[in-house]
C-alpha cells in the first residue's frame, strides 16, 4: 500500500506541473467569474445563474482532468517506457495504475473542492450548506466514474477514443430517461427489450444530475444520498478492477 500511496503523490505532483491542469483551472475561474456578471445582469435571477453555471464548471473542470489525462496518462507511460522502470522494482501492474489512478483522484478532488469552494464564497447562502456538499459529492462520484472507464477503455484502444468514449457514456448516461421515452414512444417491442438491457450497462447519471438550483433551494431527499453513494462507487470501483485485469494482460514492451 506504501509503494501505491508514493506513486499516487509523484502522479500528483507531476500532473499539478502540466499547463492543461493550469489551463482548466484557469478557464474555470473566468467561467465562475462570468456567471457572477450574468446573474448580475438580473437581481431576481442572480442566484439562478450563479448556481447552475457554476456547478456546471465544476463538474466540467473535474471532467476535463478525468477524460484528457486519464485517456493519455498510461499510454504517455509507456511510450516514454517510464513504467517499465517501475515496474522492475517491486511494483505489481495492478499497484502501478492504482497508484496513478489515485494521483488523479487527488488532482480531481482538490480541484473540485476549490472550484466549489469558490462558488460558495461567491453564494454566500448558508441555509444551502448541507445540499451544497451532497451535490459537490455527486459531481465528484461522477468524475470518478469517468476516470475509471478511461483507464479501462485506454488499454485497449488509442487514447483518443478512450477519450471520445468516455465522453460519449457521459452524455448517455445523462440523456438515458430523455432516451427511454422516445423508444417507448416506438412501441417496439425487441428496441425496448435492448434499451432495458442497454439501460443497466451504461452508468445512471441522470438519476443524480443535482447540480441545479430548484436542487439546491428545495433540498435534497436524504434517503437518496446512501444509494447514490454506494452506486457511483460500485461503479467506479467495478471499472477500475476491469482496468487492472485488462492492463495485467497489455503488452507494454
């Protein structure tokens, strides 16, 4: 676990180095900064704008990180044959993208929680405290998911396509209910039965698409979190396992 932890932190460090981190960061604080003068522009709709674009940079910037340095970080690493420095010593295959998984799950977090941060300080509403991190958590839960579906789709394909695939399942997950009605609509029976099966295989986002005012103002059901919690994670943890059974088999030679 020491070994997976020191790789995490040297991940870290290295990813926190690289302009595209920089960039994200920066782009996300004018888009912060922008939503501020929008909801400006209205007093009434102030708070409106402010949180629905804002927690929709939040998720885009921890998503940012997910798809482009998830889809390359492991190829990068083989190409350069860095990890097979690593791996001479005693560093398993499952240690070793643990470990680089868990270096962008600290990027991905303090990111997500500075950003949220910023929007909070900017909201100044309190009463909203306890809705504010359950939603900031389902962003985050979400990200990791996407992390770890890049991981995977990144050993078997090109990085490109990880990327495009990862976010392909992000906006399916999201579209999934929208999806279900109009096949319905068709009223056939052997599409329907295939969208049942592809409704289970594909990761429910919509079901925890929280990041929006009416979510915020109103509150969220707390019978939902525990499921939430537990789905996202089943989920990323199950993708994650797949990616290390999938880069133990990888010929990186």
């Amino acid at each position: 676990m020491k070994s997976i932890f020191i790789l995490a932190k040297i991940t870290f460090q290295e990813m926190i180095r690289e302009k595209f981190f920089i960039i994200v960061i920066f782009a996300s604080l004018i888009l912060l900064a922008i939503s501020l003068l929008l909801g400006s522009l209205s007093f009434a709709e102030q708070k409106r704008i402010l949180i629905d674009l804002g927690f929709a940079v939040v998720e885009l910037s921890g998503l940012g990180i997910a798809l482009f340095s998830g889809a390359f970080l492991i190829t990068k690493e083989i190409e350069k044959q860095t990890c097979l420095l690593l791996l001479s010593k005693p560093l398993s295959r499952g240690q070793f993208l643990v470990g680089k998984w868990l270096g962008l799950v600290f990027l991905i977090t303090i990111t997500v929680v500075l950003l949220a941060s910023g929007l909070f300080l900017l909201l100044q509403q309190f009463e909203y405290f306890a809705s504010f991190i359950v939603i900031t958590i389902s962003i985050w839960l979400k990200v990791l998911v996407l992390l770890s579906l890049v991981f995977l789709v990144s050993g078997l394909v090109r990085p490109i396509f990880s990327l495009l695939f990862g976010l392909t399942v992000y906006l399916l997950g999201h579209w999934l209910n929208d999806l279900e009605f109009f096949v319905n609509k068709t009223k056939d029976e052997s599409l329907i039965n295939f969208f049942k099966f592809f409704h289970e295989v594909i990761p429910q986002f919509y079901r925890f698409n929280w990041k929006a005012y009416t979510f915020l103002e109103k509150g969220i059901d707390v019978s939902q979190v525990a499921p939430m919690s537990f789905y996202l994670s089943t989920w990323s943890v199950f993708l994650l396992t797949l990616a290390v059974v999938v880069f133990r088999r990888k010929d990186i030679v």
